[in-house]
C-alpha cells in the first residue's frame, strides 16, 4: 500500500478505513449456527468478537446466507489465522528474489483451493526498465454469475532491514499482545498485504462452505513485483489484456498518486577523480578526493534543509490543485481524524503537521523526494575499518500528482544536475507507476459505501468527479494505471472497503489485528465486511438505499 497503497498496504487509505470502522459485536449470533461446522484445525482461542464495541446493523441483512457464513467464520476464525500464518512464513521478497518462486506457486494453490477453473503462474520476461519481471498469478473463477470482479494482490514483500528490532521472527507469524489488542499477529508482510489479502481469502472461502458458490465471478491478478514498481505486472498486464475481458470492476485501492524510483551513482571513475577501481584504504583522504563526500554535497541541493521541499526547478510547475470537491472530502475526513492513532499505527512519533486537515492533504495529495537508502564503502555495524568507497548509490522515490509525469521529473533533475557540475553522476530509473484518476459513481463504491453504514460508521466521502484519492481515503501508489485505460485498454471502476487493523507497513514489527478492540475490526470482522460487500455488489442483499447513492457525476474536462 508503498500500497500500496500499501501499497494496499497497506498504505493510509486501508488504516485510516480501518480505524473508523465500526465493530461486528454479537451480530453474527442471529444467524443459523447449524449452518457451520466447528473447526477441526489447530485450537488458538481466537475470539471472534475480540473486544470490539459496535454491532453489525442485522436490520440491514436481508440474505439468509450471510448470518450463516458469519457464524461460519466465528467458528472458524482459528483456521483462518493460521492461514495467514502459512503465508507470513513463506518468505516472499522481490528485491532479492527470496521465496518469490515457492510464494507464486503458493498463491496459485490458493486460487485452486477456491475452485477456480484457470490457475497460471505467468513469467512476464524482461521488463521495459530492462530488469527480469518476478512472476505473475492470474486466475479465473467462473460462478456463472451477473457480474465479474477483478481482485489485485501483491504476494510480494519488502525486506527484512532491522532484524534485531522484532519482538518476534518476521517469518514466524507469532500471535502477541498488542495494547489495545489482545491478539495481533507480527510478521513481515502481515499488513502489507498478506493480511488484507488473506482476510478477502477467507471471507472467499467461508461464502463457498456455506453457499456453494460465490455472488460473483472472480479474475484474480496477483504480482511479485509490487515493492519493485510493479515493473511484472507493467509487462503482464500490457501483453494480456484479453485475460480481463469481461471485468466490470476491480477490488483495489481507488485512485493512486504516481510514484517514479531511481538510482543515483556517484563514483570516482566517472568523476575523474577518487578511487576508480575500488574503495581504498581512508586514510588516503589526507590526499585523495572522496566521491562519498561529493554525492552528499549534491544531496544537499536537491532538497531544502528539512528535506520537504524538492528544490529542483520546475519539479511543481506542473501540479493541478485540489478541486473544490476534493477540499471539501478532506476537510469532512478531518473533523473525524484521529492523528495520534494514525501516527502510532503507523510506528512514528508525530507527522510533519499537527492540524489533521493539512496532514491529510499532504498525505493524499503532496508531493515528495524521499532518500530511501544510501550505500557505499564501510557497510559493517560496529567497529571501525578505515575504508574512502571509490562509488556511493543512493535510492530515491519521487511521489507526484497530476498532472505532473514521471519522465518529465527524471529530465528535470538531470538538467539540474548537469547544471549543478554533476553531469558525471548517473542516474537509473527503477520504474515509474503513473498517478490514475477515479472516482465513486459506480456499483462497486455505492455497494461499499453502503456496507460501512452497515458496519456502524457513516458513508464515506463520495466524489462525482475523477480524482486520484477517492479511495475511502487516498494516498500511497498502486498500479491503478493499468486498470484505468493507461498503457492497456482495460478501463474499470476501482473500489474496495476493508475493515482490518495493522501498522508498521515497510518496519520493525510489522502487525495485523487478529482480535479487534473498540472500533478498530479484527479479523472475523473484516472477513465478514468483504462477505456483505460483495453480496451487496451482487444485488443480492437488497436495494441500496437511494440515500446512499452519491449525485450524478459532473461533467469532465
């Protein structure tokens, strides 16, 4: 959730959803408990319920089967989570190729345990930013359904950075307590996205134990490049556009804010001076140049001392501001946004603005040049070694919004390095995820929308025009590109409501909520928002109230 939203997450749009969620209480009881089996998997005591507050709305449930499947994932909900645990303890990082194979051939058996009648794993080849694609699970659930629903996952993960900061192994899946949880489970990958994800699993698989057959037919895309710029699905997606035939929306995170990676590389052979074969021993600096020191210096001006304002010229010329109507969603989200939560959620002190609307607005709608790694000479913790590194390599994500581009940022700091005397220093562009507009008139969003009030919290902030934040919330990037007629000609509504809680997306100690507390779902909860969602998609739990309908959308441009 990056869904990265996240990435979908997975990112702030699912965790901010999440927190103002309104807990499940005791409503599945209404159902059927004939109608589900106790499970006979492993005994974790997981309560279903957790320590949640709010109940669901039964008056709202008009289908007979899903109080069944509720109580289905009550009894169930131990399965469930070990499930997760499965997935959390196979490894699946994309930057180093760690368990990606095991992880894409894992993913298709989730896929033919469900009953889809296609299952592939596809190997995309090279890319066009000339790296190897990892590969791409596509699968498609025919139910003979009235309507088609894409379902976007990412199975890959971000590294292991920090080892020694866990409180328990990333790849164990160890359930903890948590304040105010009593159970979370910690691992990497828990809330980005293999929690989410698993979440819309069971909820999947609890629908088919209990009625046979799903209220949709599923295609599901699933890629191993999400935390690489999604640079597979780029090439996947582009070449098997017929595979989509058929979609009428996706499951996802809405619009998406575009996100361009590169490398910068600063070494003494290019420059002409310092090492030019290898580091060397530092007490040469006495008498050598030291690119190390060099590539620092260039840093410096690219940025403003603080480091959030990008000085490169013309990097905001083209920025189109918040409409009216999008001023108007972030200014309703504030009043109910609680920043110490999200902050905490989220594994940092505080956010650069304490006012939760210019918080919001920075998030979902700014624009940044982040320094996410440098190296180069003496890699080693601790001690000492004497080392002056003939190249230092530093990574930076730019996060940009309409109507800025990817390509057009890249040649601006170009020029402006040339400018600056570092015509030497290189620059290698990881990938770009262009920004994708959308908007909330659709059967999807009205089906989510109403399925919140359901869950007790009042219907999201609906838009009538495309924006690239109108996904219950907004911020981080996701390849939404590829599903909004850019690059393919797959053009489709993008929605999705989640309920479960985590934090700690890309960190130490990264977590998914097992058991809720207050407001904020656990598992079993979440489960049963994804199962009420798609039978509302499906029309098959009633009429959508008119009330929950957003106006007819305004003219575009």
């Amino acid at each position: 959730m990056g869904k990265k939203a996240r990435s979908l997450l997975w990112m702030p749009v699912a965790l901010s959803l999440a927190a103002s969620l309104a807990g499940c209480g005791k409503g599945s009881e209404t159902g059927n408990a004939t109608a589900s089996k106790e499970s006979s998997g492993p005994k974790l005591g997981i309560r279903p319920h957790g320590d949640e507050t709010v109940k669901i709305d039964m008056s709202k449930i008009k289908n007979p089967d899903i109080p069944k499947i509720y109580d289905y994932i009550d009894s169930h909900i131990d399965d469930h989570v070990v499930n997760l645990q499965k997935w959390i303890q196979q490894p699946s990082i994309s930057n180093t190729g760690e368990g990606i194979q095991e992880s894409a051939e894992m993913v298709k058996g989730f896929f033919d345990q469900l009953g889809c009648q296609k299952s592939q794993v596809f190997e995309p080849g090279k890319t066009k930013w000339g790296s190897q694609a990892n590969p791409v699970v596509y699968a498609k659930c025919d139910e003979g359904a009235k309507k088609t629903l894409v379902v976007y996952w990412q199975y890959d993960t971000m590294p292991v950075t920090q080892p020694d900061l866990w409180k328990a192994p990333p790849f164990e899946g160890r359930l903890v307590e948590q304040a105010p949880f009593k159970k979370v489970l910690i691992g990497r990958g828990a809330t980005n996205s293999k929690g989410p994800e698993m979440t819309f699993f069971n909820a999947l698989l609890s629908i088919k134990a209990v009625s046979g057959k799903l209220p949709v037919n599923i295609i599901f895309v699933a890629e191993g490049d999400e935390e690489r710029m999604d640079v597979g699905l780029n090439k996947f997606m582009t070449e098997h556009q017929d595979l989509f035939k058929g979609a009428d929306a996706l499951w996802g995170g809405g619009g998406s804010e575009g996100c361009v990676f590169v490398e910068l590389k600063t070494s003494g052979k290019s420059w002409g001076r310092g090492p030019v074969y290898s580091d060397i021993h530092g007490g040469n600096k006495r008498s050598v140049d030291s690119p190390a020191w060099r590539h620092i210096q260039m840093l410096s001006k690219l940025v403003s001392p603080d480091g959030n304002t990008v000085l490169i010229p013309g990097f905001y010329d083209n920025i189109v501001p918040p409409s009216a109507e999008e001023d108007a969603m972030l200014r309703k989200t504030a009043k109910t946004y609680d920043l110490k939560r999200a902050a905490a959620n989220l594994g940092v002190a505080r956010f650069i603005s304490d006012d939760p609307y210019t918080q919001l607005k920075m998030a979902r709608m700014g624009t940044s040049m982040n320094l996410d790694g440098i190296w180069g000479g003496n890699m080693f913790a601790g001690g000492s070694g004497a080392i002056l590194p003939n190249q230092i390599i530093s990574k930076h994500n730019f996060r940009y919004v309409p109507n800025m581009s990817g390509p057009d940022i890249v040649a601006k700091l170009r020029k402006y390095l040339d400018q600056l005397g570092y015509k030497d220093v290189e620059i290698n562009v990881v990938g770009d995820v262009p920004w994708a507009k959308r908007n909330t008139n659709n059967d999807l969003s009205r089906a989510n929308a109403y399925t919140q009030t359901i869950f007790g919290m009042p219907a999201p902030a609906s838009g009538n025009t495309d924006s690239i934040m109108l996904a219950g919330g907004g911020g981080g990037y996701w390849p939404a590109y590829l599903f909004s007629g850019r690059e393919t000609n797959i053009d489709i509504p993008i929605s999705a409501v989640r309920g479960g809680t985590g934090g700690n997306a890309h960190a130490a100690n990264e977590w998914y909520a097992i058991e809720g507390a207050g407001s904020q779902l656990g598992m079993a909860s979440a489960e049963k928002i994804a199962v009420t969602a798609l039978y509302n998609y499906a029309g098959l739990n009633g009429p959508i109230p008119s009330s929950d309908k957003p106006a007819a959308p305004a003219a575009k441009n």
